[in-house]
C-alpha cells in the first residue's frame, strides 16, 4: 500500500500518541508484542528486513491505527 503525505502525517501523530500512552518504554511489553506480531519472535526474521521496509511497515501500522481511531469516533 501506498501512503499519501496526509496518510504518513496521520500515521507519525498516531504513533507519538502510542509513544505517549506506552510512556515510549520501546521495549515494554506492548511494544515486545506488536514487534512479534508484524515481524516474527525470532531476531533472524526481523534482521532480514530492511530498514525501508521496516519503516513503512511502522508507518502503515500508524496509518492503520489513526483509521481506527477515527472510526470509533
């Protein structure tokens, strides 16, 4: 999926608003489980991806959870 500039603004807000809420204890157990969940438990399976990759897929995630929001609204 593409991401428009509106899409990727909503998508980073939507993940500083995650940062705040998990107090950006990166390596909390939120965070530990939303990794395992999009790219596997095991290091290899993270280590394969590459860092573009890996940041639209971070990306896509805000962008999917700034969609969520808005429709509980």
């Amino acid at each position: 999926m593409r991401l428009t500039l509106l899409d990727t603004l909503t998508a980073l807000i939507a993940l500083a608003r995650l940062g705040v809420t998990t107090r950006f204890r990166l390596r909390g157990g939120y965070w530990k489980w939303r990794n395992e969940t999009a790219f596997g438990s095991a290091t290899a399976n993270f280590k394969s991806h590459s860092w573009q990759s890996h940041t639209h897929a971070v990306l896509e995630y805000g962008a999917w959870v700034a969609r969520m929001r808005r429709l509980m609204k």
